[in-house]
C-alpha cells in the first residue's frame, strides 16, 4: 500500500515509511565499514590508521552536498505541501545543477591541497604516503559522492524513499564486492579499496541522477530552471546545520587523531578507526529515521497542519529513546566481538578497542536526541536553531572535552569525551524544543 507525504501517521504507518530510509542509511555505513575490514585484515593497522587519518578531509570535502541535499529537500518539501508542484520540480533541478557543479570545482581543489592538509593532520613517512593514495583516488568521484547525499532526502521528498534504498544497495554490494575482487583476491591494497569506494559512489550518485532525468511518476523530476538565488541561500541557509556538521565533525575527529597519537600511536589511532566504524553502524539508524521522517514535517508545515507536526514528534521522540536505549546496551555488551571483526590478528589491539567502545558506549544513550532535534528544525525552516545544536555538539562542547578530559584521565578521556559533548549539548536541545517547538 503507497504511503503518501499527506498521510496521517500511526507508529506502525511512520515506522513504515522510514524504514527505507534507515536501512538506506545503514546500508551506507556497513558498506563504508566493509573498507575497513578489507583493510585491517588484508593491508594492516598501519593502512587502517592512514584511512582513519585522511577521512576528515574527505568529509569536509563532500559537506556541500549534505548541505543542498537536507536543507533543499526542507525548501521543495514546504512547496509541495503548499501545492507549488511546478515550482518545487524547477527549484529541484536548480539545486542538482549546483551540487553536480560544486562537486568538479572541490575535486580539483582536493587534489591540490591533499598533501598539505594531510601533513597538518600529522601524516609522515608511509602512513603519509598511505593516506595520498586512499585520498587521491577517492576525490576523483566526490561529484558522485556529493549527489548520492544530496538525493537521499530528496528521494523521500519525491515519495520513492524504496528506490532510494534501492540505489544504495546497488551501490553497497558494488563496493563490497569489488572489495573482496581488488583487495582480496587481486590483492591491490589500499588503492583496490579507493578504487572500490569510487565505483559505488559513481552508482549511488549517477543513477538518481538518470532516474530523475527520465520521466518518472514521483513528485519529482529534472525539469528547465531559472537560476534561483534566493531559494539557493534559503537552503544553505536551512542546511547550515548540515554543513557545519560535515565540516566541523571533520575537524574535531582531526583533534582526536592528533590527542590519541599523543598518547597512544598508531594503536590508538587504529583502535579509534574501530569505533569510529562502529558508531558509523549505530548511528545511520538515528541519521535514517531523520533523514526518512523529515519531509513529513516539512510537507505538513507548508501544509498548515499543526497537530499532525505535534503527533510526528512525539512519536518520534519514543522511538528514537528506546532505539537509544538498545544501542548502549549492545554496545557496551557486544564491545570485545565487535572489536575481533577488525583486530582478530593483535590481540593487544583487540582489548584497547574493545575497552574504547565500553567507554564510548553512552554516546548512543544521547546523540539520538541531538541528530533528530537539528534534522527537525532544517526540516521547520529554522536553520538557525539547527545550525545551534550542529556547533554546540562539536566546535564547541566537542572540542572543549577532547582538549581538557585526556588532561585528566589520559587515553580513557578520549573514549568519554564524546559522550560528555552529547549531554551537554542534550541539554540545549531539549531548552531549544521548549521554545521553538509548536
């Protein structure tokens, strides 16, 4: 049975109607996290430390499309709800043309300021060398990269979120096969496992754009544009949250990089590549439901319809909390075994990862209210307040735990300071959902 933005929805309707997106997005991080297994098992810690050093770049690198991708789809979501179909297809078309653009110009500027940054990060000798390779290779499809999360939420704006998740399992058993081809079996290493990534991203990013250029029976489809200015800094504006999550989250695992190799070398930065894989893994399903539940408020907000705003979000704070609570618990339960997936041959690696992810566990007790709480205000327009929740959680709380807790409780501050960033910045969220919510 077809689901439609103007529904009312029960849990099981909601549920239903995610769904696609959740897997979608834990489908994306499972795919990602398949790299570093080839990795770690075939090319080593020392490969599996040069990725989790370089990552931080590529991030930044691919946050525009996060940026028109979320904060768009809230634009042309609020002009469907108000019944401005034409008008939301040509405001669509516009924003793919920018993102397509966007993502050739920072191509080209990554591979010039590649090895710079890399050395700031504090790549040297092989690990250096290591990291240009992985990274070389891979901003050759940031295009790719960038439209594949652009499309994303317009997928679900358009109604086909089931084709969105589609395009992503085609991309992700892409990238996991040709993972075991080129660095299993062809033994290439880490360039196989560049070469794999850029080969899903040209799928997940090139085949939304073919469906959409087609005549198709979505909400949605490419259409002749104006060039529109003031929608575009709308969006920006709207997806600033977006943006400086994608730039400062970055940023801020750059920060631990440089504090765990203070204390720990290599290992730590190895162990720290585990966990940020891990969390990649919990965290899609908060991203997922965000992701899949947000065109219904912002279709409903342009629709006028208060009290089906009020019932999406309660209904959403009860599932994304008992998803919380199940999360830690596994986490912290399951941390030895999740660890062995990708330190089985160092048993010494195996422990410090497996004591960092007990540690870090808590995170997912909190960050689930602080990802819906800012996906919620892009979606309401008020880009302002997401923007808020997005710096708190790292440029600010973020950055303020990792530089002090090590101080005091060495490489065990590293694991907690995450988690001491979600609860500060819970407590801004929960103030700012007494304020501006309905």
């Amino acid at each position: 049975m077809a689901i439609h933005l103007s529904d009312h929805f029960s849990y099981s309707r909601l549920l239903a109607f995610t769904l696609p997106s959740v897997v979608m997005m834990l489908f994306t991080s499972i795919y990602v996290v398949v790299d570093g297994i080839f990795v770690a098992n075939y090319t080593g810690k020392q490969c599996l430390a040069a990725i989790t050093l370089i990552f931080p770049l590529l991030g930044v690198l691919g946050a525009a499309g996060f940026m028109l991708g979320a904060g768009g789809a809230a634009i042309v979501g609020k002009m469907l709800g108000a019944r401005k179909n034409e008008e939301a297809r040509s405001t669509f078309s516009f924003f793919v043309a920018v993102t397509a653009t966007t993502g050739f110009i920072l191509a080209l500027l990554g591979q010039y300021f590649l090895e710079p940054v890399a050395i700031f990060l504090g790549a040297r000798g092989e690990m250096l060398d290591s990291s240009l390779l992985y990274g070389r290779i891979c901003i050759l499809s940031l295009p790719a990269f960038m439209l594949q999360f652009f499309f994303q939420p317009f997928f679900v704006t358009a109604e086909r979120p089931k084709l969105g998740l589609a395009v992503t399992v085609a991309a992700g058993l892409s990238n996991m096969l040709l993972d075991a081809l080129l660095v299993a079996v062809l033994d290439l290493g880490l360039a196989g496992a560049a070469l794999a990534t850029v080969a899903s991203e040209c799928i997940g990013g090139f085949l939304p754009l073919g469906y959409f250029a087609l005549p198709n029976t979505s909400l949605l489809a490419l259409c002749r544009f104006k060039v529109r200015l003031p929608q575009l800094w709308a969006a920006c504006a709207n997806g600033m949250s977006e943006m400086l999550m994608n730039v400062a989250y970055p940023l801020l695992m750059a920060i631990y990089n440089a504090q765990i190799l203070r204390i720990a070398n290599e290992d730590g930065v190895a162990a720290f590549g585990v966990l940020l894989y891990v969390s990649f893994v919990f965290t899609a399903l908060f991203l997922g439901y965000a992701l899949g539940s947000a065109p219904l408020v912002s279709y409903n907000l342009g629709a006028g319809r208060t009290g089906e705003l009020r019932s999406l979000f309660r209904k959403s704070l009860c599932i994304n909390a008992w998803t919380g609570l199940l999360l830690t618990g596994l986490s912290y339960c399951a941390a030895e075994p999740l660890a062995a997936i990708f330190t089985s041959s160092d048993r010494e690696l195996t422990e410090l990862t497996s004591r960092a992810l007990k540690l870090y566990s808590p995170v997912f007790l909190l960050c689930w209210l602080n990802i819906y709480g800012s996906s919620l205000f892009t979606a309401l327009n008020n880009g302002l307040a997401s923007a808020l929740i997005a710096s708190l959680r790292t440029l600010v709380f973020g950055v303020a735990a990792i530089l002090i807790l090590p101080v005091f409780l060495g490489l065990d501050g590293v694991w907690l300071a995450w988690s001491c960033a979600e609860l500060a910045t819970l407590l801004v969220t929960v103030w700012l959902f007494q304020r501006k919510c309905f």
